[in-house]
C-alpha cells in the first residue's frame, strides 16, 4: 500500500540505479528477490521474460559475439516501464551477461551463490518432485512424483529453455566424451561449477561497487539487509527479513508440500563425494566452501 | 473400377436428407461395414509380461551386431555429426514431425529428424538422449510388432515389461513420440484384427506419458500389397475398402484418425484416387533383390510410387555404412548413395524454403 501510494504520487526516493540479481539455479535467488521486492521504494521480479536462456547458454559456450543489442530489447523495456522505483529483477541466465548490463543501466548486481552440494541436492530434489526436466539426457532413473511427470511429459525439448540453459561440455572438453553416462547430481555439479565460475570472472572485471556476493549457504538477514541498502533499497526490515526466511521461500516443501529424498552431502559415501569434487572442486574452493 | 473400389455409399447422400439422419446413417452403415470386414480375424488381446531390460538390452544388441555383420552400420558419432550440423543455426528450423506442416520464417528450411525403431530401442533412446543434450526435437515411433515391443504367444499380445522404462526414458528426454503402425503384419500373418492392435497400444503408450498425436506407417506396399496407413479412413488408393493378402481379404479404412486424437501419418501422404489393377500388380511386384538399397526401387517407391506421394520436399534416408538416399520431390532428383557430407553439402547449397524429412533407423548409428 505504502509502495503503491508513493509510486501513484511518484514522492518514492529512488536512485534509478537498477540492480540484477544472478546466481546459478536453487541458489536461494528467488528468496532473496521475494525479501527485496517487499522494499518501500522497489520492485524485484521474478524471472521476467525474455530472460535470454538460450543467448546465455551461447555465451557460455563461447559462441556468442557481441551482445549489446539483444540485452538492450531484452531488458531496456522492463527498466522503461518502471520509471518511479528501483527496478530489480533476478534472473539466472543474466549472469552472463554482466558487462552489457552494467553498460546499459549502470546497474548493481547481486550475485548469490550457495555452497555447491546443498545446491546439486536441491536440484535433484527439484527435478524429482516438481519438473522432472533437470538434464533430461541423463540416463539416470529418477523417482518422480505425478507433479514431475505430468511436468515433463507436457514440455518438449524445444519449449524447455530452462534445461537447455544449462551448460554442456563442449567438445575437447575432459567431460564431453564422457557426459552421456553421468550422473544427475555430476550433471548439476557440472552445472553449479560452470556457472559460478563464469560469473566469478566475469564480475572480476568490473568495478567492485557494482556488486555484492551474497553466501545463501546459511543465509544471513544482517547480509540480506546490507544487500538490499546495497542495491539502494529501503525500509527491508529485520523481523520481515527474518520471517521469510523462515518460510523457506521456493524450497521444495514451499512449492509442493513434499521434502526431496535425495540425501543431506553429510551423508555422501566417498564414491559420491569424489565424483562431485572432481568436477566441481576447484570452484568449492574459491568460493571458500572446501 | 471393381466393387471394392467404389465410393463408401455412405457419401451418396441425399442433399435433401436432415442431417441428423445422415449422420445416424453414416455411423450404422461404417459399424456394419467394420463389422462384415473384420469378420474372420481374432481379436487383438495383449497382456503385460514377457522380457525385462537386460535381456531386451542384449536383443538391441544383437541387432547392432547383425548390421555390422552386414556391414551397414555406423558409429553414433555420425549420428552425432548430422545433429550439430543443424542444431540453432539460422538457416535451419529443426521441428518434430507433427508440426511438419507449420508456417516457415523467411529464409529458413525446416528439418525433421524421424526415427523408426524398427528393431534397435537402445539406441533410439541414445538419439533422443543426445538431441536432448542439444535441445533439438525429434519425432520417434516405437514398432508395436518389433521384438523389443513384445511377443505372440498362443495368439495373445505379451508386451515386454522393459517397455514401460523405456518409454519413460524417451518421455523424459522431451522428444516426440508416436507409433510405428504395423497393423497388416497382424492381419496377415497372423488373423489378427491389427486395426484393434493399433488403437489398444496407442492407448497403452498414452497411459505412460507418451503424448501421442501421430503414426508412421512401417514398411511399405510391397511386402503383403498395401500400405499400413491404408488402415486409416480416406488414406487407400484409389478410397479401396480391402485387399487380396494370402488368400485372405484384408479391410481397410476402417480407422479414423481424428477420433484416436491422431493428427498426423508422418508420410503426409497425399493419396491417388486412380487405383489400376494393372499398374497395381506391376507397382508391387517390382521387388529387387537388394530391397531397398537397389536405386530402381528406391525410384519406383519414391519417385514414381502410383499409390501416394509425400507431402513435403525433400526424403532423405540412412540406408548403410556413410550411405543416404536423398530424394528431393521437387526437382526428381535422386541421389544414392552419397556421403553424409554430400547429403549435408546439398542441404546447405539448396535455396531455402524446402521442408526435409530425415529417416533414420537407429540401428544404422549403433556400432
């Protein structure tokens, strides 16, 4: 109400800076947008369209040149039509897109990241309880509930942007010969590591006010709040913050009332461990969570 | 015309008869007619039962033996080479079979990959696996008389018990699926009514998951004289009701396609309302002895077939060891047997607007 009123009579203190918020799948992105989006002065959507799934996996195989152009008719409308706040949104495959976002907007970015393991789990859990379309080359059986497979036997493969987005090895690549007999949760690692890589380099090249990393491992409310007066919101509140977290926002139980089965990495035999380390290791590293 | 190629009576009609009427008429006039046709053949019945996953697994396998035996397969990686080749490239738009039909953007050719899996689910799966990988469509039917399906046994349909995962695995991979009809191999050589066996196994793969909209009819006119997908209403030739197989009357347009949700034959046949006994006998007698690999079959199916021609541009079809038939509808240019980098060279060099039909049998890429 407070934001709608200010917004109608357009008195909102706002920076016009945008901000994105980024991170690789299951996350914690969409948590910490539904937190900031209850900002007095700002919004922050969720996974507006177009969100550039398909550009993004190009990039990140190497086969997009320049971009300039398909990032401003993607994203230059959205920030147009939303003159009278911050305007935020998170979006995944945006992490690819840094440089040309930060040319465009001179935006902030929020890069949430989250330890590697508690990621792969969630994203099998996911995958199992309510899409059923997580790396659907796998050969893997998974156990699907009737959400999951009525979700996947509707989308075919040429509709599903979201798994296409997800980076494959690229041929000369160590994994690429082998991908095919993977399993899921080496697919998600592969996933997770890729990802986080690519942003991590790509936001060492920009100026370091125009980022916040963010670790969702055990996320934080005092951190949720600095970000959000990072990015230049205004009256997120502690108890608020706090409550929502507590909800557990976009978790599996959130969305569907089930708890994945896929096991707690405390509970990874060595084998399993092993195969997760191999492939995304030296990324558990720089982030700090090995 | 002899009897059984005139019109159905049932399109005779009166233009002053209410329509109401018309249609009760219509309906009594196909259940008798079903009915009269259908008599003397044994009802389709199929259970659940028979093989699991490893011992179909090892079925597959033998096949991939066999045609390396016979030195016509190939390693997966060409299956893999054709794929990337139009896969998110601008000149091409690769779409499932189903939407064959669907308006062309300027300066694009369409591409559809159509697999028969005729004998080899293993690497069927494998292909959808990999355009999963890639993200790319592809359309594959599923042969309910192939031996990885199922089995006769006392006249009962015993389907495989690794159907069920492998259906689901192709389910999963988001491709499209359909059915390998084959309904004539029932009527044949067994007396059993295939046009029940058609609508009962579309049905059990819909009950999996599978969202079947389309049939490709299995083999061709030549092995017992008529076309599988002459078992759908208005597909024969010439609007023929049956034919002459081993002494048997054999019926056909007795399926509709629209009620059984089907909207597609992926032939896109377009039927000749001219049907020749003469020019039938000589059609389907022409059998060489290299089959399909001769080119003056390939000729007479493709080119000069008097039954039907396709609906689109271009059939291009992976027939041995780095050899495709292509045959473009367009110009009557046939090519056999050309490398698979002639066959992609000649794609890329035609003007676009073309819509290309890609056969493959698996079993061809699963050395």
């Amino acid at each position: 109400m407070k934001k709608a009123f200010g917004r109608f009579f357009g008195k909102i203190r706002h920076s016009n800076r945008p901000y994105f918020v980024i991170g690789c799948h299951r996350s914690g992105t969409t948590s910490i947008a539904r937190i900031f989006d209850e900002a007095e002065n700002g919004v922050c959507y969720v996974e507006p369209v177009p969100n550039l799934n398909c550009e993004a996996r190009e990039r990140m195989d190497g086969q997009l040149g320049e971009a300039t152009g398909i990032v401003q008719a993607a994203i230059e409308p959205r920030i147009s039509a939303c003159d009278t706040t911050v305007y935020g949104e998170k979006n995944a495959p945006l992490g690819m897109f840094t440089k040309e976002l930060l040319q465009l907007c001179d935006c902030r970015f929020i890069f949430v990241v989250r330890d590697g393991r508690d990621v792969v789990r969630s994203l099998i859990n996911w995958h199992e309880g309510l899409f059923g379309s997580i790396y659907r080359e796998c050969k893997e059986t998974s156990n699907l509930t009737e959400q999951a497979k009525a979700a996947v036997a509707n989308l075919p493969v040429e509709l599903d942007y979201s798994d296409y987005f997800r980076p494959r090895p690229l041929p000369g690549e160590p994994l690429f010969e082998q991908w095919e007999n993977l399993s899921r949760m080496e697919m998600c690692a592969f996933f997770w590591s890729r990802y986080n890589d690519y942003v991590l380099d790509a936001l060492s090249g920009l100026p370091d006010e125009c980022y916040r990393i963010v670790d969702y491992s055990i996320p934080s409310p005092v951190e949720i709040m600095e970000a959000a007066r990072f990015v230049g919101l205004e009256g997120v509140e502690a108890t608020k913050v706090r409550s929502m977290l507590d909800k557990k926002i976009n978790s599996l139980k959130d969305r569907t009332g089930f708890i994945g089965g896929y096991p707690h990495w405390h509970d990874w035999d060595d084998e399993q461990m092993g195969k997760f380390m191999t492939i995304a290791g030296s990324t558990m590293k720089r982030l700090g969570y090995v | 015309m002899s009897e059984e190629h005139r019109g159905d009576p049932a399109t005779l009609s009166n233009p002053n008869e209410l329509p109401l009427l018309r249609l009760f008429r219509d309906r009594l006039y196909r259940n008798i007619k079903k009915r009269f046709l259908l008599r003397g053949f044994r009802p389709y019945r199929a259970v659940n039962g028979g093989y699991d996953r490893a011992a179909i697994d090892a079925v597959c396998a033998q096949v991939s033996e066999s045609l390396s035996g016979l030195g016509l397969n190939n390693p997966f990686s060409l299956y893999q080479q054709v794929v990337d080749f139009f896969a998110h490239r601008n000149r091409y738009i690769v779409r499932p079979l189903r939407d064959l039909k669907e308006p062309l953007p300027p300066h694009y050719a369409s591409v559809c990959f159509r697999h028969d899996l005729d004998g080899d689910i293993v690497t069927g799966i494998r292909a959808a696996c990999y355009l999963a990988r890639q993200g790319v469509p592809g359309s594959f039917y599923v042969l309910h008389t192939s031996g990885y399906y199922g089995y006769l046994d006392n006249g009962t349909f015993v389907r495989n018990v690794a159907m069920e995962s492998y259906i689901a695995d192709l389910v999963a991979t988001g491709c499209e699926i359909g059915l390998h009809t084959d309904p004539l191999y029932l009527f044949c050589k067994h007396d059993i009514n295939g046009c029940s066996a058609v609508k009962e196994e579309i049905a059990w793969l819909r009950s999996l998951d599978a969202n079947v909209c389309g049939s490709v009819a299995h083999n061709s006119a030549h092995l017992f004289g008529a076309e599988n997908f002459e078992i759908f209403r208005g597909r024969s030739w010439g609007g023929r009701h049956g034919f002459e197989c081993d002494g048997k009357r054999v019926p056909l347009q007795i399926i509709d396609e629209k009620s059984l949700g089907l909207r597609y034959e992926g032939n896109y046949p377009i039927q000749s309302d001219d049907f020749d006994t003469e020019v039938a006998a000589e059609f389907l007698s022409f059998l060489p002895d290299d089959g399909i690999r001769s080119p003056a079959w390939q000729k007479n199916y493709f080119m000069e077939n008097p039954m039907f021609r396709r609906g689109y541009d271009m059939d291009i079809w992976l027939l041995g060891t780095d050899a495709w038939m292509v045959a473009d509808y367009r110009t009557g240019k046939m090519m056999w047997p050309v490398t698979t980098e002639t066959m992609l060279g000649y794609l890329d060099e035609e003007e676009p607007g073309y819509r290309a039909v890609i056969s493959i049998h698996p079993e061809y890429v699963s050395k």
